[in-house]
C-alpha cells in the first residue's frame, strides 16, 4: 500500500516536472521567435525612406531651377533673334549705299586726288569680306587689302578672351584670322596674345613665333580651345606688345580683335598709347595698330550697348593716330 502511494507521487513529481520543462521550452522559443523580428529594422528603413525623399526633392528643385532659367535664355534669344533682324535689314541698306558711293565716286574721279581720299575712305568702312569678293585671281596694285595696308613683316594679334568674345563672336573671330593671315602669305614672326598680354605659346614669351604652315595650323588649332581670362580692354594687351617687341629695324602691324572695352577713360588709353607707340626721331609710329570689331554688344538692347560703342570709338582713334584701319563687322556670326 505504501510501495503503490510511493509510486503514485514520483508519477506526479515526473508530471510537474515535464510540465514545467514545456513551460521554459515555450518561453525559450518565443524569446528566440520575438528576437529575430527586431525593431532597429524598421528605423533603417524609415531613414532610407525619408533620406531618398530628400534627394529626390532635391533633383526636383534643381531640374526646376534650369527650367526657369533654360526659359529665361530662351526668350532672351528671341528678343535678341528680333533685334538682329532689325539690324540686318538696316545694315543692307547701309551697305546698299555705300555701294552706290563706291560706284559713283570710282567712275567721277579717276584722276581726282581728292576725290581718290574719299574712295579710300569709302572702302575703310567695307569689310575684309572684300578681298573674298574680289575672287582668289584677283592681283592687288598696291599693297592695301581692304583698306589695311599689309606692308609689315611682323604681325602680332591682340585677342579679347573675354565670355562674349568666346561664346558668340569666336567663330567668326577665327574666321577674320584666318583671312588677316592669307593676306600675308609669310612673313617673318608672328605672335598671339590676349588682351591682357597674356602669351597663347608661354615657350615664346618675349619672341616672335616662326611663320611655317605647320605652326599656322597648330595655332588656329590652338586658338580654337584658347580661353584665358580677360577683363575685356585691349589696352594691357597693346602696352605689352609694343614694348615686348618694338625694333626700329622691323615692320611691325598690331591687329586688335574685340567687341568691347571697358576702361573707365578712353583718352587716357590714347594718350598713353601715343606716349607708348611714338618714334622720337621721327614722326612715325613704331608699330602700326590695326583693329577688328565684332558687334556682339550690338545684338543686347541699346541700354547694354554702350562698351561696343566705346570699343569702336576707341578703336577708331587708336588706329588712326597709329597709321592703322579700323574694320567694324557687321554681323559676329560665321
């Protein structure tokens, strides 16, 4: 009877203990169950939610603002599309009369003197798209292309490098270049600099550039990638050179390309210049300025216009006191 009730009791010790086994077992299981989901997930993913929303607001506001401002250039090229037109139609017919003046004063005075002055005069204000006109056959009587006399056996080109020049007028700033350089088929040295003075080749700093077909070609090539900064006034460009490279045994021409100048005082570049460029035993200019200019300006509202207009009356009297020609373009596109 005792042995049986003995028995009954470590049955039940065995229950309770199984009972309780299961017990820890399941809370074990849920600890390990509830573990593998943790939370610190979905903070992860939440801040790579919020940080791709503000990346994405802020391509959004970054495409929005080239919109705005691809709009804004678009109407500016209308306006300015607008106002070349009107300019054109006025330059044909400015042409148009200054063709007729060239017919008329060629046929009445052929033996005239003074009446020769104003052809020459007439043909100054004509570009350097004459000498294309006249045909590559075409055999000049003296040695004046275009107005420029072209006597010279050292040319040096002053280039404005500035953002207009180079992101509207440098095509066909290379162009007039090129046509400046077949009127001198060869000659002795040549030199590139910008307006600042500063040297396209720094090997040749202070010495003439040889003048082969081989160095022509890398210079144009050159020129077309050639940016340096400007602060858009010829007037450093011309010093340096004149004093760079000024020998009374040479013939030297200057040619300054520009659109615009922005100096405070034009008489004071002129008379500097004049101090800079005169001969002291004679009356002659040691290194005559020619000048090239490119109507970029001109294509803003007449408000903006007024550092093209500067540059062409600084240009005018510059080449004039310096036994040069002027030759304003009249279109700076190709």
């Amino acid at each position: 009877m005792s042995r049986r009730k003995r028995k009954d009791g470590e049955d039940l010790n065995i229950s309770f203990l199984d009972i309780v086994c299961c017990g820890f077992g399941a809370i074990v299981l849920l600890l390990m169950i509830t573990k593998t989901v943790e939370p610190v997930v979905f903070e992860k993913t939440v801040i790579s939610l919020d940080e791709l929303v503000a990346d994405l607001q802020k391509t959004l506001f970054t495409v929005r603002g080239e919109t705005t401002v691809l709009n804004r250039d678009l109407n500016a090229k209308h306006e300015q599309l607008s106002l070349e037109s009107k300019r054109i139609a006025l330059l044909r017919g400015r042409l148009a009369g200054l063709e007729q003046q060239y017919a008329k004063i060629a046929d009445e005075s052929a033996a005239d003197d003074l009446s020769k002055g104003k052809l020459n005069v007439a043909l100054q204000s004509l570009t350097l798209e004459m000498e294309r006109l006249l045909g590559e056959n075409y055999q000049r009587k003296n040695n004046i292309i275009g107005g420029i006399p072209v006597d010279s056996e050292y040319i040096i080109f002053i280039i404005d490098t500035s953002g207009s020049m180079f992101n509207y007028g440098w095509e066909r700033m290379m162009e007039e270049l090129i046509a400046t350089l077949d009127i001198y088929p060869q000659v002795k040295g040549i030199q590139i600099m910008n307006d600042m003075g500063d040297y396209m080749f720094g090997n040749y700093r202070g010495k003439w550039i040889p003048d082969t077909p081989g160095r022509r070609e890398v210079i144009i090539n050159r020129l077309r990638r050639w940016n340096p900064f400007s602060n858009s006034s010829p007037v450093e460009g011309i010093q340096r050179a004149v004093r760079s490279f000024y020998d009374p045994k040479k013939k030297i021409s200057l040619f300054v390309f520009g659109d615009e100048f922005t100096g405070r005082s034009i008489q004071r570049v002129v008379d500097t210049v004049d101090r800079l460029n005169s001969n002291r035993n004679s009356d002659d200019k040691m290194v005559r300025i020619h000048a090239v200019g490119f109507p970029v300006q001109f294509a803003r509202p007449e408000n903006l216009q007024t550092t093209g207009i500067r540059f062409a009356a600084l240009m005018r009297e510059l080449t004039y006191r310096n036994g040069g020609t002027f030759v304003g373009l009249n279109d700076y596109r190709p």
